[in-house]
C-alpha cells in the first residue's frame, strides 16, 4: 500500500554492492492520476540536508528494470503506473548515516494536452523527513 505523500517512507535505505555502501534509495509514488510515460519524466533531482545530487547520480527502478534520467527520455513505451513506486537510487560513497534526513525530491513532467511550457509547474518540489536504520 502507497502512502499519500509523494515520498514514500519504505524503501529508504542504503545500497551495498559487494560488501561495499554504494549509495542509497528513495521510494516516490507518481502523483498524476493517468501516471506517466517515461519519455514525460524531466531530470530529477534528489537533496538530503541540504546536499544535491544531480541527473548523472540518479537512476529510477520502474517495475524491476533500472534507467538513467537520459535513457527514459527515450522511452515512450515504459508507463510508471498511479499505484506503482518508483525507486530512485542515488550513487553515494558510503551512503548515509543511521537517523533523520530531510529529503527532497524535484521532478517534473510533461502532458500532451498542455503546451511545454507548462513543464516546470507540473510536478514539483516534495519534501519529507525519513529515518534511516
């Protein structure tokens, strides 16, 4: 079951790929009540306290396959689903600390009923705190 907010706080947890922390994931539910071609997502970007990280560190796990931001711009035949959370992974050395983050996240996406200018209202800015076992 989704949460209400965009930021889902399942999920949140550290990456380890052989036997090393790599980074770490976030869960976000789409809020568009049709959900979204990929190729309609805009580069995301993901701050925790205070630090951003940007398009090259993120990538987005979509029903069990992973993408680069770059990859989904091409991809207008992937639908991320209303009640499907996306993971975004984020390449961090060593991750996070254990305890409180506050997290954001930015993305936007277009529509094809409304004009591209459009792109930079729809989405937004989320925010949320999240503990990290």
């Amino acid at each position: 079951m989704l949460e209400k907010p965009c930021i889902q706080s399942r999920g949140f947890k550290n990456v380890e790929r052989e036997g090393e922390i790599v980074g770490f994931q976030v869960n976000i539910r789409s809020l568009y009540y049709r959900g979204l071609w990929l190729s309609q997502l805009r580069p995301a970007t993901v701050t925790v306290n205070g630090e951003t990280y940007l398009v090259e560190q993120i990538t987005w796990t979509i029903n069990g396959v992973t993408y680069t931001q770059s990859e989904m711009a091409e991809l207008g035949d992937v639908h991320w689903g209303l009640l499907e959370p996306a993971t975004l992974t984020v390449a961090k050395e060593g991750g996070l600390e254990s305890g409180s983050h506050e997290i954001e996240v930015n993305y936007t996406y277009s529509c094809s009923y409304f004009p591209p200018v459009a792109d930079t209202v729809l989405g937004g800015t989320h925010k949320r705190t999240l503990i990290l076992v």
